[in-house]
C-alpha cells in the first residue's frame, strides 16, 4: 500500500511516541517527548534541505560565481539551532552566499525572520527577559533579553521599510482623527544626568489615531470603525508627517472630503492640521473638557454639565455653566469659576464639533499603546522606545509584523533558476522511507508483544480488559492497542 510522505513522516513519529508510551511514560512525559523530538528531527530535516539545496544552486548558478569552498553557518529558529554548510562565492561585487540570498535569510544575525516575529510578539506585551524566558522550553537553547531587544528592533526597522502595494484602499467620505502625548521615563548614564538639555528625564511619545466614526457594541460602549494607530517618539511634528502619510496609503484620498480633528489644546498637536489630506475641523478633547470642570464644579455637577452638553446641546449645558460660575463666584470671590466660564466660551466652535462626532477617547488609546507597557513601575527607556511605540501602535492596528523584506532585487540569486534534480529528492525520499519502513515493523512487532514485565505497576497487571480473543480472559494483559 502506497503511503504520501505526510503518512510516512506520521508513522515514524508515532512509532517513537509508542516505545516511550510502553517504556510506562505518562501523557505529560509523552507530551514533552514528542515536542523535543520533533523540534531536533525538524533541525536535521532543515539542516539536511538547505545542503541539498546548496548543491542544487551550485550546478544552476551562472559562470560569474566562482565557488570559494564552504563556510559553516548556525541560525536559531523556532525548532531549535540549526548547523549547516553552505558555499562562499566569489563575483564582480564581492563574495555572495547564494544559498542565503535565495532564501532571504538575513545576514549577520543568528535569529530567522520567523522566531524575530514571535519574540516580537511576545516583548511587546511582557519584559525581554519574560519573552525570552517563555520560549527558553522550545528552543532547546538559552536566549537573552538583549537578544529580544534586537529582534524588537529589526521587527520595527521592517515594518518602516515595508510598500503598502494594495491597489484598493478604504474609501471614507469623513475621518475622525485624535491626538495626545504622553511622557516615558528615560534610562540615563552618570554623566547624562548631569547634561538635563541633551538627555531629559523623560521623553515624548505622540499617539495619532484616525477612523472612520463609531458605533455602539453588544455591551453598549462605542467602539471605533476601522482604526488607524501611530505612535512614535520622534517628535510631534515629524509624527504628523509619518501619520499623514500612514493615512493616505490605507484611505483613498480623492475620496476624503473632511476631517475632524480632536485635541486637548496643545499647539504641536493642532499643527497637524496643515497635513491633513483634506478639510480640517478642529476639536477639542471631550475627556479634558471634563477633567476642566471636575477639579471647578465637583464631580456631581461637572457630571451634570457634561451630560447636558452631550444630550441636550451644548447651548444649554454652557448656560447652566455660566448660571453655576456667576453663582459660586459670587458665594466664594473666586475668579477659577469665571476663568472655566470663559475657558468654555473661547473653545465654544472645538467643543460642538467634539459633541456632534462624539470626540474624546485618545486618552484610553494612549493607556493601551503606551502607558499599559512603557511606564510600568521602575521601568526606563533607551534605543528601544521607538520600536516598540511603533510596533504597539501597528499592532493595535491589526497590522501583522513583516517577517521579510526581499532585498536581493537585482543580485546575482534572483537571475538564478533554482531546480532540485529529482535524483536529490528520490535519493532523500528514499532514505526517509527505508529508516521509517524499519520503525513501522518494530512497532508492529511491540504490538504483537503486548505483555508487561513482572515489574509493572499492580493495577497494570489486575486491569480486566474485554477483547475478542483468548487474552480476554487472562487480567495479566493489557491491550493498549486493538
């Protein structure tokens, strides 16, 4: 009976699994087993691929390439570390790994694109030594958190080189566009504490986010339409540069008629504004409108202001403002209640528009992106800050962190035309199914030999199990396996 190597590969891992599962091994054991056993035979297997391959580019490479001899190279992946030789080759431009360019494996780094990702993954919501610990079990070799800290970086460095090439964009007639920053505390040496202008305590980090309005979920929150996060600790003016550009590859622009644009009064975020792909009509923040009245009025009646503004109108709720200011002004003499009276009236246009779209939640947008991870207790920041902003940010996004960015446009391994010979793959398949083919036998022969040693645990050899067949009636058996 013809077996597909899918079939074969099963097999011999099963019959693996079997001799350890009679040796009296329990599921945890099996488990743990079978997990490290794959990940080394996977290493083999990779490591067996990349030197037929290397062979196969060295009979189709071109003339030019003149073969310098092996060079041995060691890459961690998610399975494990992987050994393997491939040839140096000398060309007009310097010496190539052609193997390496083939296959877009970076060069001078020991960790794939595919085990960056998931350290990645990981550090952005835990530590680097967290992330690093959690995936120590898998890869069968030490990790360190310097090590997720460059991976962090390379993940950041490909999602800022990475084309949008999606020739269909979103098409909204009206964007509502949020901004804020907040401050991360900074990791500083002896001597950059003592320079405070060059190396400050704390940095800025700027967090945009634009969508396409909200609605209202199962549980009765608001939630936004197709969001765009950014986030970056450049500076706000260069942030409204890359957000606006950011903007213009996921929406279509000819079809984006106004703005809304919603802040909490800071100059360096209403300049944005000029960089907008279309009208722009300014707003200001309805969570600080309300942080303005509570510390003035009180909770209670800063709550029944705001709700009458949002329900009523905003006429009505700046009239009863004005009634509550001129009342405790004249209790108290306290000119705090005729500066929020007059706060309120010089932003009267930026409050309508923030009520009409219902403006005012960047504050919980900047508690996840940044403030749920960067300022943690004890926490301080170096180089990584901007990585692992921008990353949260295109994460919250629902965008996926690059693996890969082919870089090799116009080398030498793109005019290659890579063919395995099938005599390298009879000669591999035939080896796998020859070792396999002797594995499925002795597993057939432990399952013809199903009887337990006297050294098995009591309740093995007192277990009664009905089966067809003469062994029914001996309890010394037990069937494992029909």
């Amino acid at each position: 009976m013809e077996c597909n190597r899918e079939e074969v590969i099963v097999s011999a891992l099963s019959s693996l699994l079997l001799e350890r599962a009679a040796a009296g091994d329990d599921f945890s054991a099996l488990e743990e087993f079978g997990i490290s056993k794959t990940h080394e035979l996977l290493c083999q297997a990779i490591a067996c691929a990349l030197k037929a391959l290397d062979q196969a580019i060295f009979e189709k490479r071109e003339i030019a390439a003149i073969s310098k001899g092996f060079e041995r190279r060691e890459i961690l992946t998610g399975a494990g570390t992987v050994s393997f030789s491939r040839r140096r080759y000398a060309t007009e431009s310097g010496s190539v790994y052609l193997t390496d360019e083939v296959l877009n494996l970076p060069a001078h780094t020991k960790v794939t694109p595919l085990l960056t990702s998931t350290l990645t993954g990981l550090a952005l919501d835990s530590s680097y030594r967290a992330a690093a610990r959690a995936l120590r079990p898998y890869l069968g070799a030490d990790i360190s958190a310097p090590a997720v800290g460059r991976a962090l970086k390379e993940s950041a460095k490909l999602l800022a080189r990475e084309v949008d090439n999606r020739e269909e964009r979103c098409c909204a007639l009206v964007l509502d566009v949020e901004a804020d920053g907040t401050y991360v505390a900074m990791q500083r040496s002896r001597v950059q504490k003592k320079d405070r202008r060059t190396y400050p305590r704390r940095k800025e980090v700027s967090v945009m986010s634009a969508y396409e309005g909200k609605v209202c979920g199962k549980n009765g929150k608001r939630r936004r339409v197709n969001p765009l996060h950014y986030a970056s600790s450049k500076g706000a003016d260069v942030a409204w540069g890359e957000f606006s550009r950011a903007m213009a590859r996921k929406w279509d622009v000819k079809c984006l008629h106004h703005i809304n644009l919603a802040t909490d009064g800071d100059v360096k975020y209403k300049r944005g504004k000029h960089l907008m792909p279309a009208c722009v009509s300014s707003g200001y923040d309805l969570y600080h409108i309300t942080s303005a009245l509570r510390p003035v009025f009180g909770a209670e009646i800063a709550g029944e202001i705001y709700a009458v503004m949002r329900d009523v109108g905003f006429d009505t709720g700046a009239q009863m403002l004005s009634d509550y200011a001129q009342f405790f002004f004249e209790r108290t003499g306290d000119k705090k209640y005729l500066k929020t009276r007059d706060f309120i009236k010089r932003n009267e246009r930026e409050i309508k528009v923030a009520l009409a779209r219902n403006l005012g939640t960047m504050e919980g947008s900047v508690s996840h992106i940044v403030a749920s991870r960067l300022k943690r207790f004890g926490g301080g920041w170096g180089t990584g800050l901007e990585a692992m902003v921008r990353l949260r940010a295109a994460h919250a996004s629902g965008e996926k962190i690059a693996l890969r960015v082919r870089n090799s446009e116009g080398k030498l391994a793109d005019r290659i035309e890579v063919r395995l010979r099938s005599e390298v793959q009879n000669m591999t398949l035939f080896e796998i199914e020859g070792a396999i083919a002797a594995l499925e036998r002795k597993a057939k022969g432990m399952s013809r030999q199903n009887e337990r040693t006297s050294n098995e645990r009591p309740y093995y050899r007192q277990a009664h199990v009905a089966h067809n067949g003469d062994r029914a009636s001996n309890p010394n058996y037990l069937h494992l396996w029909s």
